[in-house]
C-alpha cells in the first residue's frame, strides 16, 4: 500500500523552461512534507519542506505547493538547469509518528533538464 | 566535515553468509537511520537510533540488526542473507529537535549497492 505515490518515473524539460513534479498522498495524518534530490551513486539531499499548515513554500528557484484537500503536492524548478537533472523524491511524515523518524517515501521521478 | 560515509560501496553475498554495513556521521547528530531502496521504490526505514544504546524498529526491521555504542557509528548488521535483501543500503543522520529534521531533512551516505546470490 503506497501511501506516497509519484505517478511519473521520468520527466524530460528544455533548459530554463519549469519542471513540474507532482506527489500524491492518502494518508490524511501526513502533517509534513519533504522533497530530497538524488543524484547517481550519491545518497538523497534534502532540497525543501512544507507543514500542512501552509499551501506554499520557496526557495529561491524551488517552490512546493500543497493542495490538502486533493492530497497533492507538487515541486516547481524555475528556471530549470542541466544540474537539476536527478532523481527527485517526495517524503512525507505522519504526526502520529511523534518526530521524523518515521517518513515515507515515493518511489521518485527522474527528471532530464536537456540543454 | 565528511559528513556520513558509507562501507562498503559495492558487496556481492552468497545466501546464508552475514555482513555488517558500516556508518559514520561527524556532525555530532544524535538522529541515525538505516533505509533501503528496492528498484522502482521508494526508500522504507529499517531501523533508527535517537541516541547512543537507543535503537529501535523501523518499517522493515526482519533479517536485520542494529547497535549504536557511540554517537558516531551505526552499523548494520545481516546475519543470513537471503536474496530478498538485494538493495540500496542507506544510511542517515540528523540533528536536534523534530523540528530541526523536518526544516533541514536528514544527511544520507552515498549508500551500499548489495547482492546477494
């Protein structure tokens, strides 16, 4: 039983177009959100969060939105760069967990930022 | 800082022989995790430590364990491998209070490719 599902394994965007990475969820105690970025033979990074009590965050060219009532979250790169090509993973934490330790993980999407 | 280092990178294990992953963090956080990723998934908890002698369960805890004598290490350890344990082997860190962890995320090593056959 997925509770985190990223729909698309691959995205392919033209350089300085926006990617857009999409998240579902359906757990409704998931109180926090993360998105981790993977490059090849290395292990995830964290890039950025959001608390359900918000419907948005940025970091400079990364911003997350979160649509609670659809269960959906969605991570958006502008301008999109050859860096950015990786693995993205979505994580989410239940507040029944009591602290972080218990996040769950999408299965991620590869994202290819062609020159 | 080398942050968490991961060994070994690569090991190939025959059904029934037994390994330990090694894990080392030197950022003094008191948060460890161990993960594996299977291919097309995401990553599942195995076990996590709050602390020196403090370990505990994760989501998939069967065929392994766990020991943390000192802040630094966390290995993991498979005592009869079985080909069910072919992974990605990640380890983690993190500082603080929960809410330290959910602003910053956790550090992960570059992981532990195993095989067993």
């Amino acid at each position: 039983d997925q509770q985190v599902k990223q729909n698309s394994p691959s995205l392919s965007v033209q350089e300085g177009r926006i990617s857009i990475l999409n998240c579902d969820y359906t757990n409704s105690m998931f109180d926090y959100f993360l998105w981790y970025k993977k490059y090849p033979a290395e292990g995830p990074t964290f890039l950025i969060s959001i608390s359900s009590i918000k419907d948005k965050n940025e970091d400079g060219r990364f911003t997350v939105f979160l649509n609670k009532s659809a269960k959906h979250l969605s991570l958006h790169i502008v301008p999109s760069q050859p860096g950015d090509s990786a693995v993205y993973f979505c994580a989410a934490r239940a507040i029944s967990s009591g602290s972080a330790r218990q996040l769950t993980f999408g299965s991620g999407t590869q994202l290819t930022v062609l020159p | 800082n080398a942050g968490v280092t991961q060994t070994p990178k690569f090991r190939i294990l025959k059904i029934g022989q037994s390994m330990t992953l090694q894990c080392t963090q030197d950022m003094n956080h008191n948060y460890m995790y161990w993960y594996r990723q299977d291919p097309g998934m995401g990553l599942k908890l195995i076990y996590y430590s709050v602390g020196a002698g403090i370990t505990d369960k994760g989501e998939v805890p069967n065929g392994y364990n766990v020991s943390r004598s000192t802040t630094e290490d966390f290995p993991l350890r498979l005592e009869l491998a079985a080909p069910s344990q072919t992974s990605v082997y990640f380890c983690a860190s993190s500082s603080g209070t929960s809410g330290t962890i959910l602003l910053r995320g956790q550090y992960f090593g570059p992981g532990t490719r195993l095989t067993v056959t």
